[in-house]
C-alpha cells in the first residue's frame, strides 16, 4: 500500500484538485493515478488526445467520471494553456496540485549536439521550457490568491550528457523552480503556495523509446507507481528539491556526483570532469572514499 494513504495533508488530500501536464503517459499518468486512488479530482492535460482518452478512462475507473477533466493541451501555446486554467476555474474554482511535467526530448531522429538541429532545439525549449513558464504565467496569478493552501510541482532531470538541448532545458527548469521558490517565500501577503522540483531517477514506464510495451522493468530502474509515490511523500515532507532514487542510484551516489559536479567549478577542473579522459579515475576514486565514509 502507498505510504501516504489516508493521511490528511493540508494539499494532498481527498476532495482537493490535481492539474497534470503530460498526463496521458508515463511518470504524469502514474501520478494521475496515484493522487485519484487519494481522492483528489484530476484535470489531465496532454498534447496526445488519443492517449488521454485511454488514460481518461482508467482515471475516472478510479474517482468516478465527474472528478476527472479532460483537456487537450499544447503547453507551448498560451491559448491552449489559458484554455485549460478556465476548464478547471469554471468546472472546481481552484487547484491545489499544479503538476507541471509536460517534456519532450526531441524531434524524431534528431542528433541532440549542442550546435546542431535547430529545429529540435526550438521544439525542446517550447515544451521543456516556455510549456512550463506559460502553465507559471496562467496560473500562478490564481493560486497566490487562494486561501487553501497549494504545491507546484516542477519536473526536471538528472540527465547526463547525450542530448544537449534536453539537458539545457532541465538545467532551465531548475533555475525557474528556485525563482519561483524565492519568489513565493519573499512575496507579500505570503502567499499558501510552495514550489517543489522534482528529480526522477531511472524510472520504468512500461513503454519503450518506440512506444512498444518493453518485456519487463530493467532491475536497475524504479516503476513510475514506485517513484511518484516517493516524489509525494516528499512533497508532504515540505522538501523543494526531490531527488528520487532507483534502483541502481542510491541518494548517497546522486549527493556524491552533485558534490563532484559543483566542484568542477569550485576547483578549476574542466567541464563535466566526470566524464572526463583524465579526470573519470579521479572521480570514481572520489566515489569509492565517498561511500567508504558512509559505512
Ligand atoms: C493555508 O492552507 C491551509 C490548508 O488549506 C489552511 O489550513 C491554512 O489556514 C492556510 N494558511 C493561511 C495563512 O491562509
Ligand atoms: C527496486 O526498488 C523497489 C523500491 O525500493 C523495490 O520494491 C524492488 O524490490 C527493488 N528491486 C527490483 C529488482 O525491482
Ligand atoms: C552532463 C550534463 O550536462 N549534466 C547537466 C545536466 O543539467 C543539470 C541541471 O539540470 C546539470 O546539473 C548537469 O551538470
């Protein structure tokens, strides 16, 4: 059983209202689920109607169809997006869970090198990016004046090197969730309202690359069900920064390599030394002390 079932939280709790971006799949559907089987009402928002369809069904299955909306979203267009705040104002008059995890990382068959596919570039920060400040720019405005008290929950990355755009994107996006942490903790009146990002590790969504169910979930990674259930207890906890481990990453490595990377800078090495000829013996020589200390 989930460990904050049945548990009142001043947010998460039966009754209150959940907006999910890139909710028709994956970590967005598994947190559709996860906060329906808790009661809330969920508005589900995706670029793919087809897919929001299925995911509309088995959301409704779980609190009933007048506790679900459904609407076809573009995060990257503004229209789209101040269509979808409306939907939800009209239909329930406040959100309680903003869940802003809308991503791509690419167009098909795009290279992902920091000078080529421009295209691509464009179409990752429209969506990683702009999606995430327009779904900001809707609804904030909203939330800072509810009395109830609200959470927005930002998804980001721990991608390493391999598709340049998509990681500028998340780097983006963690700079736009602290902004926004600050923002809300120095604004008077306080707002109720807390930001949170939340870092998935190696999560298993049960489709591949190519959308075809993949045989079974790789040991290594966490189910979406097992890593959203962990992103909730955090944000229950109050944390802003949700570092979710899996299988393989523990959150003493992931501590340990965010400390390595800070000290690329601090120390003078060069960019990404963890991946680097000569810096990589240092760096696991660095992990094995790091751990050894733990023990
Ligand atoms: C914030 O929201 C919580 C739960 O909705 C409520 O109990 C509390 O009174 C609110 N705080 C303020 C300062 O309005
Ligand atoms: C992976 O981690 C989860 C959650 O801690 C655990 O339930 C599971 O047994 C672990 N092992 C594998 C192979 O999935
Ligand atoms: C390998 C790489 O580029 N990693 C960076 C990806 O983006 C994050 C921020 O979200 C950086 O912390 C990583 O260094």
């Amino acid at each position: 059983m989930s460990p904050v079932a049945n548990e009142f939280h001043p947010v998460i709790h039966a009754g209150a209202v959940a907006v999910i971006t890139g909710a028709a799949s994956g970590i967005g559907l598994a947190a559709a689920k996860e906060l329906a089987k808790l009661g809330l009402k969920i508005a589900l928002a995706d670029i793919d109607e087809s897919k929001l369809k299925t995911a509309s069904k088995e959301i409704a299955e779980i609190v009933g169809d007048s506790n679900v909306l459904v609407v076809p979203t573009d995060v990257s267009k503004i229209e789209e997006v101040v269509k979808l705040r409306d939907r939800v104002y009209e239909t329930w008059g406040e959100v309680s869970v903003l869940m802003n995890n809308a991503g791509v990382s690419g167009l098909p068959g795009h290279k992902g090198t920091s000078w080529e596919g421009l295209d691509s570039w464009k179409m990752v920060f429209d969506v990683n990016l702009f999606g995430m400040v327009n779904v900001q720019h809707t609804f904030v405005p909203n939330m800072i004046h509810q009395e109830n008290a609200g959470v927005i929950i930002n998804t980001g990355s721990k991608q390493g090197p391999g598709n340049a755009a998509y990681n500028a994107s998340k780097a983006a996006v963690k700079s736009l969730t602290e902004g926004l942490a600050h923002e809300l903790r120095h604004r008077r009146p306080a707002p109720n309202l807390t930001a949170h990002l939340f870092i998935p590790g190696w999560t298993y969504t049960g489709l591949t690359g190519a959308n075809e169910p993949a045989a079974e979930k790789p040991a290594g990674a966490w189910t979406s069900q097992e890593t959203v259930r962990y992103m909730l207890e955090r944000v229950r906890n109050g944390d802003f920064y949700i570092l979710v481990p899996d299988n393989e990453t523990t959150n003493e490595v992931d501590h340990l390599r965010i400390m390595w990377g800070a000290g690329d800078i601090a120390e003078g090495r060069p960019a990404l030394s963890r991946w680097h000829p000569t810096y990589s013996a240092l760096f696991e020589e660095y992990m094995r002390d790091g751990l050894a200390q733990l023990d």
